[in-house]
C-alpha cells in the first residue's frame, strides 16, 4: 500500500478545505442521501465534514496508516476494503464520493461497478483532476516527470465520463474547481500561487506525484525552483498568479444527475 508509506504525516497537510467541502455539500444535496461511502477516504477529513453535517458515512480505506489517523465521529464507520471490492452489501449506501481517490486504484471500472452495486442506481459525485492540462502548470518546468505521471495515472475525463454514463445509464455533470490561493488541502497544485510551498519537506511528503520522482530530479527541480525563487526568475515569469484569488488548475466535480 503506497498510503502506509506516504501517508504518515497525511493529515496534518491534507486537512479538508472549507472551499472543497462545501462545493461538495452543494453538489451532494438534491441527491437526499442519508448514507454516503466515502471511497479511498483517507485519514477521513471530508467524511468527518460530512458526518458532521448530517450524513452517516461509510469510509472506506485499505491503508492501515491513514485510517489510524483518522478523528473518531459516531457518524463515521471505517472499513477496511478496497474500491473494487467494497465489503459492502447491494443498497448500503445513496451515494458514493471519491475525493482525490480514483487515479490510485489499480481497477476504477471495477470500482464503478462496486459503486453501482452499492448505490443500487450507481450514484458518484468525483473530485478529479483533468490530465490534459498538466502541461500547462509551471511546476511542470521544474519536475518535467509530472506529465508522464499525471497523463498515465489519471482518466481522461472524456474517458471517465463516458464509462460513468453507459454504466450507470444516467448523464454527467462536470464542473470545474477553480483552486482558491489559501487552499487548506495541500495537494499537487497547492502552491500554484504560493511556490515556496513546494521547498517545504512536509507540504511534498503529501504528494503522491513527488513521492514518485526519482531523486536526482527532485534534487535538480528543488535547487532550480530555490534559484528561481532568490533571483526573481520565477517572480518575472509567474507573479501574475500571486494576484490571482483563483486559478483553474485542472481540477473538476464530476457527478451523476439525480
Ligand atoms: C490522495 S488520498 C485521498 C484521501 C481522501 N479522499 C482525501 O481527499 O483526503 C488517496 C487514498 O486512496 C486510497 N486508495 C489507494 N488505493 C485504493 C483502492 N484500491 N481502494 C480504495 N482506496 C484506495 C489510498 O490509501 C489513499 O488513502
């Protein structure tokens, strides 16, 4: 499990961002859920924000690390399964979320499947990120190995919706979630306009791309963003975005229509 490597320090960089989860909220309430799965739910930070709105959640998470991390809630029963196989039985749950979650597992079909099962109509709200527009991100200058990771670990939206809809047999929605400068979830693109974040041990060791890097790229990427930073080059280049209050990084809602 890469989580039990990774994830030790997960939740004290990837806490919920109040921007995320009320988007989340949002999106989830004319489903009239009462019970949500929380698939791949980590150290549990958005279904404690669920749990405490409301809705009785199931979290699943095969990573032992990250569910020891996780804050007790009485509306919050872990399980210790995986998305293609959910230990779950038909109609458990109204809906299923999968926050950050689905480019880490080894088989997302089976885990629609699963979800369909679950849902019993196959009901999904996901938080992904689009791989098309990695190379657009100036971190790509640095750590060039993001484009390859990142267009051959996540779904091509196209793909992934149009999988959802013959599935499911239900349309889509996608909506774009324009980043917020202060977000409080630290993952990929939590420095687009903060880059001296990406110099700090603890905001990298939270992020599965850098987790991945060999370790003579991170070293040159780290030394030339250092230089960049020192210099001005950076600034020359990106300080634009410093005055951005949003930027559209790639990420997107995805989610059945009710
Ligand atoms: C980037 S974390 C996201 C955690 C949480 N959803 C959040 O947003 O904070 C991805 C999670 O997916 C889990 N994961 C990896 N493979 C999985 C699988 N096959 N089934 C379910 N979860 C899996 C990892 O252990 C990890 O906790």
């Amino acid at each position: 499990m890469l989580y039990d490597t990774i994830g030790k320090t997960y939740a004290q960089t990837r806490q919920s961002d109040p921007r995320i989860a009320a988007k989340l909220l949002e999106i989830l309430e004319p489903f009239q859920a009462s019970t949500i799965v929380d698939i791949g739910a980590g150290t549990g930070s958005y279904a404690l924000y669920l749990a405490e709105h409301g809705y009785q959640v199931l979290a699943v998470e095969p990573s032992t690390v990250m569910r020891r991390q996780a804050i007790a809630h009485p509306a919050v029963r872990w399980i210790d399964a995986k998305a293609e196989q959910l230990s779950l039985s038909s109609h458990a749950a109204d809906v299923a979320i999968i926050i950050l979650a689905l480019h880490h597992f080894p088989d997302y079909s089976q885990a629609l499947q699963e979800i369909h099962r679950v849902t019993g109509d196959g009901r999904v709200v996901i938080f992904t990120y689009d791989p098309d527009l990695i190379s657009s991100f100036w971190l790509t200058e640095y750590f060039p190995s993001f484009i390859a990771d990142v267009q051959s670990t996540f779904i091509p939206i196209a793909t992934l919706t149009a999988e959802i809809e013959t599935l499911m047999d239900t349309a889509v929605n996608i909506i774009p979630f324009p980043l917020p400068h202060d977000l409080s979830d630290s993952f990929a693109a939590v420095g687009w306009a903060r880059p001296e974040l990406y110099l700090e041990d603890n905001i990298r060791n939270g992020i599965s791309s850098f987790a991945k890097l060999n370790e003579d790229e991170l070293e040159l990427g780290l030394s030339k963003l250092r230089r960049d930073l020192e210099t001005g080059i950076w600034d020359q280049k990106h300080r634009y975005l410093r005055k951005q209050t949003h930027y559209d990084a790639g990420y997107r809602f995805i989610y059945t229509i009710t």
